[in-house]
C-alpha cells in the first residue's frame, strides 16, 4: 500500500509535481499534461523539456518506440495513487482498471527523491 501522495496543479499545458510523505511536500518538476488526441498520441515524446508527462484520461501505456525505461504513478479520478511501478522496460505495455491517469517519470527519479525507497523499506518491517 502506497503511503505518499501526489499533488498536481495545473497551470495550462503544464502541472507542477509535488509528491507528498507525512507532512513533508517536495516538488519533483513540471509535467506535460496530454489531454488533447495528439499530446496523448506522442505521450513520452510530448513532454519536451517537462520532467515527465501526465496522460489524462489514460488507463493504458505502451512503451514501444521508447529507448530507456520509465516509472509510472497510476491515479484513480481523485488524483490519489492507486499503484506505483518503476523502470518499466521499452516494448512493453500496461493497463490499470481502476486508474483515470498516469504519470510517466524518467526511471529512477521517485527512488532518487526517497518516494519509493521509503515505501519499500515500510513494506520490508511488517
């Protein structure tokens, strides 16, 4: 069960990451919203210079065509983290039932700011 959360404030085609555990909030980077057909179309490729890229609605990935791995942060229609996965590998394809949307993230980066890492060291002393 993840015990952090995401917190997104849109401003355009932008939205600022902030990822949240206990009382702490760090922001993480910009994201490329994709809501339009041709953002959603190039999906990794539409964020530019934004960290990541944020598909909504979107319930399904795939990561054809794609040269390096990514981590993805799946939200149900409240923007609250419904599950995590990192360094999801090139040619290979998800879906989430339960999900209204994802993040796609540079692999690494929520082990980098201790997200993940603190979530499975939680895990490991129960």
């Amino acid at each position: 069960m993840v015990q952090w959360s995401v917190r997104i404030q849109c401003h355009g085609q932008f939205a600022s990451l902030i990822c949240v555990w206990q009382e702490n909030r760090q922001f993480l980077g910009q994201l490329k919203v994709a809501k339009n057909g041709w953002n959603r179309l190039l999906g990794w490729g539409a964020r530019g210079n934004a960290l990541g890229v944020w598909l909504n609605p979107c319930r399904s990935i795939h990561t054809f065509a794609m040269a390096t791995d990514i981590d993805l942060i799946w939200l149900n229609k409240r923007k609250e983290i419904v599950h995590v996965e990192t360094n999801v590998k090139p040619s290979s394809w998800r879906y989430r039932a339960d999900a209204q949307s994802v993040i796609e993230l540079p692999a690494g980066v929520l082990a980098k700011h201790g997200f993940w890492q603190q979530e499975r060291d939680k895990e490991l002393l129960q």
